[in-house]
C-alpha cells in the first residue's frame, strides 16, 4: 500500500513538475509578445512626439507667415524665441546682445516665450522688444541701410541696444 501511495505521490509530482513547465513556456511567450509590444507602444510615441514637434515648427512657421501678408507683423511679449528668429533674421543679433542665445551659458528654449525668457534672465521686456521691433521698422524704412549693409552677417555684440 505503501508503495502504491509513493507511486501515485511520485506520479502527481511528475504532473505537477510538466505543468509548471508548461506555464513556464507559456509565461516566456507572453513576456516576448509583451516585448514586441512595448517596443511597438514606444516607437509609436516616439513618432507622434516627431510629428507634434514638426506640426508645431509648421504652425509657427504659418503663425509668422501670416502676420507678414497681413501687414500686422511685430514682436510681443507673448511670441515665442523661435518665432521671433522666424519672423526677422537678425533677431537672433539682437537676442545675443542681450545674452538669450547664442552660447551654453545663455542658451534658450525656442518654445519660451520672449517675455517669460526676459523674467528668466532679469531683462527689461520693454527694451528688448524696442529693438527687436526696430528691426522692423529698418526694414519698412530701407533708406537707413546701403546694400552693403544687408550683406553683412550679424555680429554679437553684448549689452548693447540697436540704435538705426
């Protein structure tokens, strides 16, 4: 009887060792379907984070393009850095002068706002939207540059303001 009973133990430990195995088998194909799929989630979120990113350039782009064509084209303190690098190509000049860009140790984020990077930075808004509007008004004005002038490529010049 006895052996009978180790016999029977011995078979249903036998059962148990083959079912055990057997979720461990389907334990490793889940775990590599869970891969795949983690892999799948994480380059469609790095896709749509690419995409968000070039949807927002092409807004700004637009954004700026449109105030161009309808006449009512100014800096303000709500524009963001990269839209006022859009909106004038010698912005960029003016930022430098007053240390927002151009090196590591002045660096901004083209998604900050120009009034929120003046704050940041100790700036008075007022001033630097005074020069980065005057750009603007050069330009309307042309008399104030010879051709010569236009052809140069802007300098960084510290602390100073743009006086036209």
């Amino acid at each position: 009887m006895a052996t009978l009973l180790s016999i029977g133990a011995l078979a249903v430990a036998l059962l148990a060792i083959g079912y055990a195995w057997k979720l461990n088998r389907e334990l490793d194909t889940a775990r590599g379907r869970l891969d795949r799929y983690n892999r799948a989630i994480f380059s469609t979120e790095e896709s749509i984070r690419s995409l968000r990113a070039e949807l927002e350039s092409v807004r700004r782009e637009l954004r700026i393009e449109l105030l161009k064509r309808t006449g009512d084209a100014h800096f303000a303190p709500e524009m963001t850095v990269g839209e006022a690098r859009l909106l004038h190509p010698r912005a960029q000049q003016i930022l430098a002068g007053y240390h927002l860009g151009g090196c590591a140790s002045c660096a901004v984020d083209d998604g900050d706002t120009l009034d929120a990077v003046c704050q940041n930075s100790g700036i008075e808004p007022a001033l630097l939207l005074l020069d980065l509007n005057r750009l603007l008004g050069s330009d309307r004005l042309g008399e104030t540059h010879s051709q010569g002038d236009r052809d140069r490529q802007p300098v960084k010049i510290p602390n100073v303001h743009l006086d036209l």
